[in-house]
C-alpha cells in the first residue's frame, strides 16, 4: 500500500513538472504527450468512475494538443487513439455495471415517469458517448499507422480497431453546413446533412455514400427541388490549407470548425452536434491534409490496404 501511494505521489509530481515545463515550452510536444501518458496512468488507479474519466478526458486533450502542435507525430496520434478506446471501454464497462446492479437490486421506491425518462436519456447518452470514443480511437490509430507504417504495433491496433471504422471511410457523420452559394448572404441557409471523409476530401455524402458508411441518407437530408441548383459541399484534402476548432455564438448551434482550400477565401464553416465531434474531425481533417502534402494524396487508401493484406498472410 505505502509502494502504492509513493508511486501516486510521483506521478502527481511529474503532472506538476510537465505543466511548469509546458509555460516554458507551450508547443513541446514530447512533452505534452508525457503529460498525457502520466494523466492516462494516474486514472488506472482512480475507483471512482468521475475522477478516472476527468483524467482520462486531461489526458485526451494533452494528446490532441501534441498532434496539432505537430501533426507528423506519430506518437501523439496513436496514444490519442489509446486513450480514446480506454474512455470507451471505462464507460462500457460502467454502463454494464450499472445493468447488472439495476436487474440485481430492487428500486426502494417506483421512479416518477420524469425520473425514468431522465434516466433513460442518461444512459442512452453514455452509450452513444462509448460508441462515438470507439469510433475516434479508430481514426487516430489509423492516422498513427499511415504516419509511421513500419511500426508493428500500429498495424496489430489497427487490425483490431479497423471495423469500427466507418469503411471505406475514415469518418461519417452529421454535420450542418450552409448549401453552397448561400453562405454570407442574406440569404443563407444551413442544412443538416450526413457528411464522409476519406483521402480525397470532406464532402455531404450521395445515397450510396451514406448507405456504405452506414446511414442511410433519406429525401429529408437531401436538397429539396428548390435547392436542385446548389452543389454538394465538397472541401479537396489536397487543397486543404487551414483548419480549425472556432466559438462563434453567430454559428448554428453545436460545435464549429473552418476549414480554408486553396483559391476560397472565404473558407467554410461546419457545426458539429457537440465537442468531441467537432475535435474529431478537425484532427482528421488536419493529419489528412498533411499526410497529403508530405507523403501521397493516396496514402491513407495504400496503407489501409496494406494493412488488410499483411493480415491475411
């Protein structure tokens, strides 16, 4: 027990000396990711499930802070995927907790209609929390792997997490974006629509697009014949010069990004329907257009597929 504590106390202290040398070196990301190993080991040891995750979501965003300081680190990418898939499970694991104790336990008193409803929603929530955590962990072990394709532990990962991947994506989802030709008019107009990402570009998703990423895009999520005339959203990673988390209270409700391509000026602005969302694209948007520019507009595709051979023999 007295080991125990000790080693407590020293992580304790390297959190202390990795945010004094974090003032000195604000975008060392070395150390930014020592920072968050150090978080992601003190939450091994918390019981308490609000303790372990508030350290486990510090540790996240060190990482995250490390790859968009240096997006080549491989390092930093695929210890965000770790620590992503270690918040997923934590949370699994207490929503399986939760069920056994509720179906083994009697309620002292019958729930009001508006307790249940709330608790319902609880849950349904940290479902979908776990879900969209085993998701992003995907995408960043796989971003690890196409930085560094000669590191066997990132091929192993990803071999294990690669069908939580939306194929052959690497990210599906809502996002609400103005129909293109209306934004900074008068007139503009934001659409809710099921949006992909792969090594060609961030783009609303055609049927058969939605269908292979799972969803389903119905007529709603469509351009209505009134809108026949405005083209799907399209942003080329290749082209890809900027983007960015932003807070701007004049967005949509949710959470933002921008995202500026060569020859648009203006960029375009995304919401997300909440933080982790919009983080997750924003990362895959920035590590994509870098392994672009500095390895192939195609790597992503070819690492994939190397993956998935060198798994077959």
């Amino acid at each position: 027990m007295k080991c125990l504590i000790k080693c407590r106390a020293c992580l304790v202290a390297a959190t202390r000396c990795y945010a004094e040398a974090t003032d000195a070196q604000p975008d060392n990301p070395q150390v930014l990711n020592n920072w968050g190993l150090v978080l992601q080991e003190l939450s091994e040891d918390m019981k308490y499930g609000g303790e372990r995750d508030v350290l486990l979501r510090q540790a996240i965003a060190k990482f995250r802070q490390a790859v968009r300081v240096r997006p080549d680190y491989d390092s930093g990418c695929y210890n965000l995927g770790r620590s992503c898939y270690t918040y997923a499970c934590t949370l699994q694991g207490e929503l399986a907790g939760a069920s056994a104790s509720r179906n083994m336990t009697a309620p002292s008193s019958p729930m009001s209609l508006t307790e249940a409803e709330e608790a319902t929603r609880s849950w349904q929530a940290r479902e979908a929390e776990a879900s969209s955590m085993f998701t992003h962990s995907a995408q960043y072990i796989c971003l690890a792997f196409v930085l560094q394709q000669q590191k066997a532990v990132y091929r192993q990962s990803l071999n294990v997490v690669k069908q939580l991947l939306p194929l052959p994506f690497l990210r599906a989802g809502f996002l609400s974006a103005p129909i293109p030709g209306t934004q900074g008019t008068p007139d503009e107009v934001w659409r809710r629509d099921w949006f992909v990402l792969d090594h060609a570009s961030l783009r609303s998703a055609t049927s058969s697009e939605g269908s292979l990423s799972g969803h389903l895009v119905t007529p709603q999520l469509r351009p209505s014949p009134a809108d026949s005339s405005h083209q799907a959203l399209v942003l080329p990673i290749p082209q890809l010069v900027h983007a960015t988390r932003v807070d701007d209270p004049s967005l949509p409700e949710g959470a933002a990004l921008w995202i500026c391509c060569e020859g648009d000026t203006q960029g375009s602005f995304l919401v997300a329907d909440d933080e982790d969302a919009a983080d997750a694209w924003a990362d895959a948007v920035i590590l994509l257009a870098h392994i672009a520019r500095t390895r192939s507009p195609h790597a992503l595709a070819a690492a994939m597929a190397a993956s998935t051979v060198a798994q077959q023999y």
